[in-house]
C-alpha cells in the first residue's frame, strides 16, 4: 500500500522526470513501449523491483541537484511500497541532502514521516491503538491513522470509525489541517464502501469540530458529493419499493422503465453487478412489448456501462444493435457521437476521432449547435487524454460558447470545469483561478438540485487544485 502522499509525487514527479528526458513516446504512433509507460504498467503490476531498477537507471543520467532530488524521494515512496523502509529511508534522505530548494526539504521531511508511519503500521499490525499513542509528533500521529483508515477493508467501516474516533479523542487532534486530512481518509472510505449515511455523518460532525474548514473548497466539494451519492440512494431504495409495488400488480409497463431507471443509479454508484440485471431486465422487457425507442435507451446505457469497465465484447454488442433499422430513431450525428464514446472509452483512438470527426460535420451541416457542443466536449477530453492540452482548451472554448448561447447551465460548467483542468495541467495558475471563479459562479446558476453536475465539477476542481499545488512545490 503505497502511502497518499507518495501516490501525488509519483503520479507528478515520474512525469516530470521523464519528460524532461524524453522518456515517453509521442500519442498517436506505432511504436514499442516507451520507458514511461512501462514504469506505469509496473507499478500497476506491483513490480517494485523492476521499478526501481529502471528509475535508478534514469536518476542517473539527472545532473540538475533538484531534480535528482524528487527522482529519489520517487524512488523512496517505490522502496515504501515494496516495504523496503530503510532504503525508502536512504533515498528520501538523499533527496534532501541535494536539493537547495526549501519546499523539496520540507516535503522530503513529510515524506519521512510517512515512511516512518508506514513502518510502524507494518510492525504493529493492528494494534491501531498503540500506534497513535506512541506516536512521536502530531504529523506521524495523522499519518498513522490516515493509513490505517486507508486500508479499506470493504466492511461496514466499523474499525476505519475506530481509528478515526481515537485520533479525534487522542492528544495529537489539535492541528485543524490534520484533523481535515484525517476526515477526508474516512470519508473517502465510507464513500468506497458504500456507506453513505456513514459519510454524511461524519460530515456533520466534523462541522462541529473545526470552524476553520467549514467553508473551505474542498470540503464544500466533497460535502457536495456526498449529498449527491446519498440522493441518489434514496432514490434507488424509493424505486425498490415500485418495483415491489409494480410486480404485485403486474403492471409490467411502469415495472420495465423502473428497472431501466435503477440501473441508471446503480451504474452511477458504482453497483456494476446490480445495475447489469436490471437493465437486461428492461431491455428484455422492452423487446417483449417491443418498444424500441426505450430499448435503444438500454443498449446505450449497457454499452457505457460495460466499456466503462473494459469488458470489451459485451460494450460492442450496442454498437452493433445502435445502427440496426429498428432503432433508427437518433439521428445520424447522434449515432456517430455514440460509437465515437464507446470506441475513446474502448482505447480506439483512431476510430473514435474520425466518428467525432463525421459528427462534427453533421451536426454543423444540420445547425445543430446543441449537438455540435456535446461532440467538441468530448473531442476535448480525447486531446487532453492525448496530452494535446491546447487542443483540448481550443475545443472546450468553443463548446462552452455555444453552450452559453443555446442557454445550457450544466454544459457550461462541464467545459468550465475541464478548462479548469486543463489550465492546471499547462501550469497556467492565472487563467486556472480565473475559470476556478467563473465555474463557481455557472454554477450557482445551475441550482443545487442538480446533483450530477456539482459531482463533476467537484472531481474535476480538486484534481486541477492537486496539480497546481504539486507543480507549486516540484517545478523544475
């Protein structure tokens, strides 16, 4: 379990490194895998060995003193990983040794601690108890229980409770900040979990702990989310009892569109399993009253669905029944725009360009502006998948105009925030604080009820705020 802290450097600083020498190939070519991209595939794997070798290999040939510092504070969150905690020791002291930046020092000092905390949580096993208390700081303190609370047993949360009710009540639990960090590891556990009313819960009681986060972005973001996820769920145990309701009465019609509407939530909660059987339900139910229109409905959903998750064979199967006669209710660009997000969340990039590209030209051939806003977003996301990062503003600008002028709220938001991203990404701080306001501000206007816009814009905000924090502390 690599530490929370170590997962941002690793994500940023192997990326930094390895551009600036060249180790990743250029999107969009055929070629062998590149030295980044094996370093990702191994640490997905959990080839630590391998890892370290290849990062060692590429340190060296780092002569800047600062740069080699956060390839070895890399290198000691892999060795962490690997439980190697004497030598993850070694190479974050080396990193600090060589660095004459004050905030790489102060953050190879956090690194240690975390190192430290790693370490007693794997001598200690579960003796949470022991470990908080004899912690020798309040830092190490909060690390220990951020760990211990991170290991997300997919249970009832009863022992990430623990953890978090003895640090609240131990002498460590002064520190404001620490005391968010920890809220945010059992919150983010019982959101994993499932365990809505969970989080909710510790939302309001930790507004009755600190003053000083109350109105803080990221807390009012997550408690955003959290609202949203419970709504949701609220909705879903409503829609059960229809669905009793409905079967007791054989009212097989009003039965078939709730079941479509429970995958829907189910999907959006995560619930892969249950949201596959009731939409099968539907669609088989749909095709026995032969109801087209709502069956193509289906197939979308089963198709988004699958490919979200990988399972290749079965989100190509909508593909296939998208373009067939008896469903050729959606428009020709619609279509396009369709297969064109089935085959980007497949991995087919080629493909899904030139079915983005062919329904760009239909939507502006048919003055569809609406349409034509919705294909240009996702064009964006594919470029900034692809790391052409001024493509992707280009194509978001444009959207969010024509989403302004169609008076679409929620389509404004999605580009705002993406564009929020975007400039974070180009380390462009100015225009990342300048959309950051404009995006709060749309959406106000889009209303608090509507709950799938506040997620997104939540998702997309904080991680735009990690990367513009990291690239504050680790630009070369």
């Amino acid at each position: 379990m690599i530490m929370p802290r170590v997962v941002k450097v690793v994500v940023v600083i192997i990326s930094l490194i390895l551009l600036n020498y060249g180790c990743f190939a250029q999107p969009g070519h055929d070629r062998e895998e590149s030295v980044g991209e094996k370093i990702q595939r191994l640490m997905k794997e959990e080839q630590y060995e391998e890892v370290i070798a290849i990062l060692t290999d590429v340190i060296r040939g780092v002569t800047d003193g600062n740069e080699k510092a956060m390839g070895y504070f890399v290198l000691g969150g892999i060795y962490a990983d690997a439980n190697d905690f004497t030598n993850a020791r070694k190479a974050i002291e080396t990193g600090i040794e060589l660095t004459d930046l004050d905030e790489l020092k102060e953050e190879g000092n956090y690194l240690l601690v975390e190192v430290n905390a790693l370490d007693t949580v794997a001598s200690l096993g579960d003796d949470f108890i022991k470990a908080i208390d004899d912690a020798s700081s309040e830092q190490e303190a909060s690390s220990i229980a951020h760990i211990y609370i991170n290991q997300r047993y997919f249970g009832d949360c009863s022992k990430e409770k623990l953890v978090y009710d003895h640090y609240l009540k131990s002498r460590f639990a002064t520190s404001d900040k620490l005391l968010f960090r920890i809220f945010k590891s059992y919150y983010a556990t019982c959101i994993s979990n499932k365990k809505y009313k969970n989080a909710y819960d510790a939302i309001q009681e930790f507004e009755q702990t600190s003053n000083t986060y109350r109105n803080d972005i990221d807390y009012l973001l997550l408690k955003a989310e959290c609202e949203y996820k419970i709504t949701l769920y609220a909705s879903l145990e409503t829609l059960g009892k229809l669905e009793q309701l409905y079967r007791a009465e054989r009212d097989n019609r009003s039965l078939t569109h709730v079941l479509a509407a429970m995958g829907d939530l189910e999907s959006r909660l995560g619930d892969i399993g249950a949201a596959r059987e009731h939409y099968a339900g539907a669609e088989q139910r749909y095709r026995t009253e032969r109801h087209d229109l709502h069956r193509a409905h289906v197939f979308q959903a089963m198709g988004n669905l699958e490919s979200w998750f990988w399972d290749i064979n079965a989100a190509q199967q909508p593909e296939v029944r998208l373009y067939s006669p008896e469903l050729n209710y959606l428009s020709q660009a619609d279509k396009l725009k369709a297969v064109g997000d089935l085959q980007s969340r497949l991995g087919d990039i080629d493909a899904a360009q030139q079915h983005y590209a062919d329904a760009e030209q239909r939507y502006r051939a048919e003055h569809n502006d609406l349409g034509l806003a919705h294909v240009l977003l996702a064009m964006g996301d594919l470029d900034n998948r692809l790391g052409d990062i001024d493509a992707a503003i280009a194509k978001y600008s444009i959207a969010f105009e024509l989403y302004s002028h169609e008076q679409e709220p929620v389509g404004q938001v999605y580009c705002l925030a993406e564009l929020c991203r975007a400039y974070a990404i180009k380390k462009d701080e100015s225009h990342f604080l300048a959309y950051l306001q404009t995006t709060a501000d749309t959406l106000v206007s889009v209303g608090e009820g509507n709950f799938t816009a506040t997620a997104y814009v939540a998702a997309c905000v904080r991680e735009a705020m990690d990367i513009i924090r990291n690239f504050s502390h680790f630009s070369p």
